[in-house]
C-alpha cells in the first residue's frame, strides 16, 4: 500500500513538471519505471526511519528482572 501510495505522489509531482500524460511510449516505459523506483526508494526510507525509531519509558518503574 505504501508503494501504491508513493507512486501516486510521485505520479503528481512528475505531473506537474510535465505538459502530457505518459502513453504506451519509450516516454510511457520511462515514467513507469520512475515511478517504481520513487516508489521503492520511499518505502525504504521509511522503513529504515521505522527501524532505528527508539523509545525510552522514563517516568514508568518496571522491574527489570521480569520472567
């Protein structure tokens, strides 16, 4: 869903800085594969963001030796 998503945003800026919609082209072909690349690089972003997001519960006391 996010691809999709990132695609479509990316389908809208690219959209803007161009006068026609893509069609079954070597422009069209092109575009596709911006997209999917857009795409892919915004998931991975994302999910590396997601990863190394870290937090700390400091006003709650827990027992460290929970088994």
């Amino acid at each position: 869903m996010t691809i999709v998503t990132s695609m479509g945003v990316g389908a809208s800026l690219l959209g803007l800085f161009t006068e026609s919609a893509p069609t079954f082209t070597l422009f069209g072909v092109i575009y596709f594969f911006v997209l999917a690349l857009i795409g892919y690089s915004v998931n991975k972003i994302m999910s590396t963001i997601s990863k190394n997001k870290r937090y700390e519960i400091s006003d709650i006391d827990y027992d460290k030796n929970i088994k």
